[in-house]
C-alpha cells in the first residue's frame, strides 16, 4: 500500500485518480480547496491551498500527483506551485506525477509541439501556462526527483467522460491517434493509466501521453 497525494483531487481528473487509486487499497489524501461531491470511503480530504496543505502532506507521500488547473485565482500561478510541489516530493523522494494537456505533445516526431501551432483563442492561455509547467520539469526539475509529465488525449474532460473500459495506451511526447484519426481516453481510464504508472514506475523523468 502506498501513501498517495492528490493535489486537486476534487476535480475531475483528481476525483478519478482517488478513486482509482482507494479501490485499490492505497491511503490516499486529497488535497484541494473545495470539499468534494460526494467522498470516498477512506480518503482523507484536506481542504486549503495547495502552498498551505503541502508540507503537512508530501513528506510523508509515496507519489505526489498533481492536477491543478490554471483557472481562477490559480491561473498564472501554476508554474510556483508546481515548482514548489516538485521540490518537496524531491525532499521527500516521493515519485512525481504531474498531468498537463494535449497541446503539449507532437503531432510527429520532431515536429512542433500542438500549443507551437494555432491554438484556439479560448483555449490557449491555459495551453501556454500547462506546457510551461512541462518545461518546469524538462529543465529545471531537482535532479533528485523521479517524475512523470502526463497528457491525456485531445477529446478528454468533464464533457467527454465516457466509461471505464480497463484499456488504454502509452505513448511518448508524440501524440497517439486510432485508426479513425481520434485521440480519447475516458475519465476512468486515464485514471487508471496513472495509478498504474505509480505502482510500476515504468517511465522516469520523461513525457508520456495516455489514449486509446
């Protein structure tokens, strides 16, 4: 069992990682500023900052998972926050997972990155701000910590959860499609994907993309 720290984890990537991650025996602790829809059995839910909650809970962590979004009073301060929970984990040599966006992986290798390209206007403010947190770990990451940048497909969100499948695939920072040209992966699998990646660390201080 591991001790696992979820940093937005009443969101809906956050509420699906810790309920993912609790149905499989693991202690986890939600972290986030708002009390959550309805609980896990099991779960501790701390409410406040993630600046604030952070130092009571990382040290003491197995794998930090961070799925904070760049809206709100959050919006242009990601990059701080996220440097500061890298850092921690580090201390605490908890592994790294930090979810970003699509428009951070290629659409071929070597080519541009999609949040390079023409981003739809709403859209592209959060775009820059999450590939800057990828650049956060690329360059600048404490040597020390075992961390994993992770993109889920482009149709993902609230909007499109689909079911749970118990499938998907992982691909590098290039960009995975099927056979039609789409790129999904529902709520409940991307949550899969990662508490998988956390039980058998497969991948090590590089970006991966999870879709079907």
């Amino acid at each position: 069992m591991a001790t696992i720290v979820v940093f937005g984890g009443t969101g809906y990537t956050g509420a699906n990682v810790v309920r993912e991650a609790a149905s499989r025996g693991h202690r986890v602790i939600s972290v986030s500023r708002s009390e959550p829809e309805t609980a896990v059995d099991g779960v501790q839910y701390q409410i406040g900052s993630a600046e604030d909650v952070a130092p009571q809970v990382v040290p003491d962590a197995d794998a930090v998972v961070a799925v904070l979004s760049p809206r709100g009073d959050m919006a242009g301060r990601l990059v701080q926050v996220y440097a500061a929970l890298a850092r921690l984990s580090a201390e605490a040599g908890a592994r790294y997972l930090q979810v970003g966006g699509f428009s951070s992986l290629r659409p071929a290798p070597g080519a541009p990155r999609f949040v390079e390209g023409e981003v739809p206007e709403q859209y592209r403010d959060e775009a820059l701000e999450g590939e800057a947190t990828r650049v956060l770990l690329a360059d600048d990451a404490p040597g020390a910590l075992d961390w994993v940048f992770v993109s889920p497909a482009g149709t993902y969100g609230a909007w499109a959860a689909g079911e749970r499948t118990g499938t998907y695939r992982v691909g590098g920072e290039v960009a995975l499609f099927d056979e039609e040209g789409g790129s999904t992966i529902s709520g409940a699998d991307f949550a899969l994907a990662l508490v998988d990646e956390i039980e058998a660390a497969d991948h090590h201080r590089e970006h991966i993309g999870v879709a079907y």
